[in-house]
C-alpha cells in the first residue's frame, strides 16, 4: 500500500520504519527539514519537508495515489485538517491522533463529519489497557483476539506456585484445563515451547483461551482473580482521568493524588465519586496517609518516567496489591523489565499497535490476511490472528502433518463461535480464525507458516 505519515516523531518515525519494512511505500511529511533529511536517509522513505495540512505539501508526497494518511503530529487541530484535505485531496482512509479529552468525548461526530477512518487517543487506550489489567490483576499484560473472544494473557510464575516443574501436557491432564501456553520468557530469551517443556519458577508465560477458560485457569493454579476494590492513583493528567472515570463504571473507588490545586478543582466535577487529594505524590507521608499499604492496586501515572519508577517501587515495599506503571520512554525497556514495577504501560507502544493493527486489516484485500497482530517481548515474538481464505494450502490437513516453521505455534482456532484449542487431527477450515504465535516475525499470509 501507498502511505503517508503526516509528523517524525517517536510515533510517526517508528510507524515508517516498521510499515517500510512490511513491504508497504512510506512517505513522510514533517516540517523539520533536517529531521526529514535524517529519516529518508535511514530508511526506504520519501521524506517531503512542510506543513501537512498543505494541499500543495500532500499532493507531493503524493496523495493523489495514496491509500492510507496517518497524521500523528503533536497537535490534534493540524491532525484532524491534515485528514479533511487528504479525503478531499486523495479520497484516501485517514487516521487521526486526537488526545483533546474534549474532542474524546465528541469522537463520533467528528469521525462521521470529517470521514476519519480511525481516530486514536494514546492516553484513552492506555487507560483501557489498564482498566482491562485491574479488573484481571493475576496478569502482567491482557492482549484480545476475535472481537475480544480470546484472549492472550501474561503473568509471572511466583515461588511456590502449582505450576513449577510441571511439563505442559500435565497442564491438561492434571488441573483439567483447556488453555494453551504458547510462549515463555526466561531471562531474556524468548521460547515457543513444546510438549516436553518443563514450567520453572520465575518464568513468565502466555496462555491463550477464551475469558471463562482463562479465568478457570487462574483459580485452579491459586492465583488473585478477583477485580480490585480500591485504586489509588498519583498524577491527574489526561491518562488519570480516563483511568479513573473508567475505572468508576465498575464500581472500584478511587484516591487520586494530584499537587496541581486547580487541576484538583477540575477533577473534583469530573469525577464527582473519587476522592482527590491536592498534594505531592512523591511524598512517602502522604502515601502512608492516605492507605497505600491497604490499596488493592497502585498506578503512577506522573507525567515523568522516572517519578513514575520510583513510586512503583515504593509502592511494591508498601503493599501487596496490584502495581502499574507508566512510561513514555522507550529507550531504557530492557532495564525496567528487570524491576519490580507490575505491569508497565507504555501508551506509545499501544497507538503503534492500534494503527498497525489497522493498517493489517486494511491490507487483507490487497494480498495479506492478516487480521490482528500484537508484538511481544519488544518484538522478539508475534501474536497474529488469520482468516483462512479459500484455496489455503493448510484447509483439511491435520495438524500435525503440516510442516511448520520451527519457533512456532498454532494456539487457538475460532470456527463460527467455537473456540478450538487444537490439537494433531484437528483441521483448519475455510472461513476460520487462527491464532498463531512466533518467534518468526514478519508473516503476511497462513502459509507463511509452512516451511518453504
């Protein structure tokens, strides 16, 4: 497909290089000559220099063929006319970033109005994200496939959990659960294990299973699956607030620590049931004040990574519930992983995933049937979501006679509703979801995972 980026920041410069290297053709506008210069020079690009909302700068970077704008500047006005001119322009699919709670809350309207393909709020994603992780708190993190069907769960094996040492047919045979492990982290390596792989301490895995199975599952191994209570929250940015308001609708009351007196004003009419405490979050008095030590769960959601750490570290000496930590930047990943900070939230990293999961979708009918995608461990690994098309080469053969692809695993078959975990006779019918995972990345068809 024919793209363009309208903005070259951590977004839109990650967004072309991972779609360059998909294969699609990437132009990118941005009105930072030199940034343009650097990006077109570091990958297979066309940069174009200018405003994004020009006709003139569109038409050069060559709306007029495009199939797809992505406007993911800092601003959500110049986003919002950079998709007006492109359906004018180019009568192309359009997406928007749009972070303004205001315009959240009339995203409808302005998606009908303006013919916005998908409009895509970081910090509104994000605190669905972590809504999805509190009313779940067993897990590290919670990835949907099939209109949210099945699900692709993480959490981290604890000292003395019934699982360890346990091999993976014992899953089934002994607690009598239907779900399928289908990835592993050990240290730093990444594992797509088989049936003679043995669960250890320490190890985080990801099974993949409808809700009710999930759910199951986790009570049989003993761990918390109960949504939290109660929720304490410091920061009352944007990410708080949806958080918060999100939070409420399922009934979990909410202490949120804000130092900014007027921004607590706001927040006292939006959110009417919290209760919001005007003072600094990073002060260790007023955490003990206001029951850190009692919270079921904790969120540092500050607008500074490094508060952010260190809160949630305070927070895991203090208490035992539920721990999620915000971080906007990337470059320190590996490191965080190692601490102790429950479940990380990088809303960047959820916007890539939205829009690439778009952009996935979109190309179905142009050659890929790839229906939902999700990078894993840093994009060590793929989750990916398949629709089996007609004249597949894998429809009626058993499994276990298809020649896979090592570091690879069939998870989870959707047949009309019907949530298969597979096993060596099943067959793979037309009109089927498949889930696949792997340490292969970069697959764009079902056959891809058959050995060339």
């Amino acid at each position: 497909m024919n793209i363009i980026i309208v903005g070259c920041g951590k977004v839109g410069s990650t967004l072309a290089g991972q779609l360059s290297q998909e294969g699609h053709d990437i132009s990118i506008i941005d009105i930072n000559d030199q940034v343009v210069e650097e990006f077109s020079n570091s990958y297979d690009v066309m940069g174009v220099t200018g405003n994004g909302a020009s006709y003139t700068i569109q038409k050069a970077a060559g709306i007029e063929k495009a199939h797809l704008l992505i406007a993911v500047t800092g601003s959500d006005e110049l986003n919002l006319l950079c998709c007006l001119i492109a359906r004018k322009a180019g009568n192309c699919k359009t997406i928007a970033k749009v972070r303004n709670p205001i315009y959240n809350r009339e995203i409808g309207f302005i998606k009908e109005e303006l013919g916005l393909s998908m409009a895509i709020n970081p910090e509104y994603e994000a605190a669905r994200e972590m809504t999805r992780i509190l009313r779940f708190p067993s897990v590290i993190d919670i990835n949907t496939f099939n209109k949210g069907k099945v699900e692709l769960l993480t959490f981290k094996i604890n000292k003395g959990s019934v699982l360890h040492n346990m091999r993976l047919p014992e899953i089934e045979s002994k607690l009598k659960c239907d779900i399928l492990v289908c990835m592993v982290e050990r240290g730093e390596e990444v594992i797509i294990p088989n049936g003679e792989f043995v669960l250890a301490e320490g190890d985080k895995i990801s099974i993949i299973a409808p809700h009710k199975k999930a759910t199951e599952f986790f009570v049989k191994i003993g761990m918390m699956n109960n949504p939290v209570k109660n929720s304490m929250i410091v920061g009352g940015a944007d990410i708080a607030y949806y958080l918060a308001d999100n939070l409420s609708k399922y009934g979990i009351s909410i202490t949120m620590i804000e130092k900014d007196l007027k921004r607590c004003e706001e927040l006292s009419e939006l959110l009417p049931e919290a209760m919001i405490i005007n003072g600094d979050g990073t002060d260790k008095d007023l955490l003990i004040e206001e029951g850190i030590t009692e919270a079921e769960s904790f969120a540092s959601l500050t607008g500074i990574d490094e508060q952010n750490v260190l809160l949630s570290l305070y927070a895991d000496s203090k208490m035992n519930g539920k721990i999620i930590t915000k971080v906007n930047r990337i470059a320190f990943d590996e490191v965080l992983d190692n601490l102790n900070l429950g479940s990380i939230i990088y809303p960047k990293y959820i916007t890539l995933h939205y829009i690439l999961q778009y952009v996935r979708a979109m190309n179905n009918s142009i050659g890929s049937n790839v229906e939902t995608l999700y990078k894993i461990k840093k994009d060590k690994a793929e989750a990916l979501e398949f629709c089996v098309n007609e004249g597949s080469k894998l429809v009626g053969i058993p499994l276990e006679k298809l020649n896979l692809k090592d570091n690879l695993i069939i998870c989870c078959i959707n047949r009309k509703g019907k949530v298969i975990t597979p096993k060596g006779q099943d067959c793979i019918k037309k009109g089927d979801h498949v889930i696949i995972v792997t340490t292969n990345v970069g697959l764009h068809d079902l056959s891809d995972i058959l050995r060339s």
